[in-house]
C-alpha cells in the first residue's frame, strides 16, 4: 500500500477546509467544540497554512483519492528551541488503520531535518497510541512531557502529552 504526498496549493483551498472541517468534527470528541451556527467548525486561521511559507501543508493520497492532510509548522509557529512541529495529522476514517498514516508521516518527514515536536489531547488516545507506535517503528529517541493547557476557544484545561525528537541528515527516516 502506497500512499503518495503533495503540498497542497491555493487552488485546493475548498478541497483542504472540507477536510479539515471533518478533522474538528472528528477532535470535537475530545475537546468538547461544537459546530458553528452555519454547521461547519471554527476553522480560524487555518487559510495560513496555504499563504505562509513557514507553513508546510501536505495531502495523503491513497489510489489517487485525497485521504487527508499533514500540516507542518515552522518558525514562529512553534516553541523556541523547535524547527518544525506536526501541528495536524487527519485520515479518514475509512482508511485507518491500514498502516498509511505512519507510511504518509515518514514521506513528510524525509523532507526535512530538525528538533520536532508533536503534542496529542491526552483524552485522544487514538492519537497518542499512534504517535507511540509510530515512535517506536521508527526508532526515534523522544522526550515526552505532560501538561495542563488551556486552549483558545476552548472551555476548561486539557491535559496535552509532546514528544519532541530530532530528524538528522544521518538518521532520516527510512
């Protein structure tokens, strides 16, 4: 099973806030939003990542059906010591499950060299339990961390886990 990747350009702009609309939807579970008024989910800011180019966003493409999408973040947008975070990782549901995630993951990642850090709501243990296995296929030495955090636009404190870990010209992911 192959999973391709593309950066996702301006004229697929629709195309990647349908996707991340169901992303919220699938995270609403674990952050207790809801949908606007209109139906769709707050998407604020989420255009950024197809004008800025400390914005890296990615489709998954599986049998030339567009799977989902991985967005990287570079500086400013991310914590002082870090060059690069996975900021959103979104698959259907359809098509987990089958190992493509980790296998689209590792093609972004090939891409650049770098202190990572990637955080999880610890209540989404889909997530954490991905980003573990994904850890370990890989043999990625991480530091994991806990806190408390609370979230813009979100009611109460959420408990969030990060792993940060380096990707060198000698150690990229295979």
């Amino acid at each position: 099973m192959n999973v391709d990747v593309t950066r996702i350009q301006l004229d697929q702009k629709d195309k990647f806030l349908n996707l991340y609309n169901l992303y919220l939807y699938d995270l609403s579970q674990y952050t207790g939003e809801d949908p606007q008024d209109n139906g769709e989910f707050d998407p604020t800011n989420t255009y950024l990542y197809l004008e800025r180019e400390e914005l890296y966003p990615f489709f998954l493409q599986y049998e030339e059906k567009t799977i989902g999408f991985i967005l990287i973040c570079s500086p400013p947008f991310v914590p002082e010591g870090i060059d690069y975070t996975v900021q959103e990782l979104f698959l259907l549901k359809k098509y987990r499950g089958m190992n493509l995630a980790s296998k689209g993951v590792a093609k972004v990642l090939k891409q650049f060299e770098g202190k990572f850090s990637i955080s999880q709501l610890e209540a989404n243990k889909p997530a954490v339990n991905f980003w573990r296995k994904y850890y370990q296929k890989y043999n990625l030495k991480i530091v994991e961390e806990e806190e408390n955090i609370e979230i813009e636009g979100l009611q109460g404190v959420h408990k969030v886990i990060t792993q940060t870990f380096e990707i060198l010209k000698c150690n990229k992911i295979k």
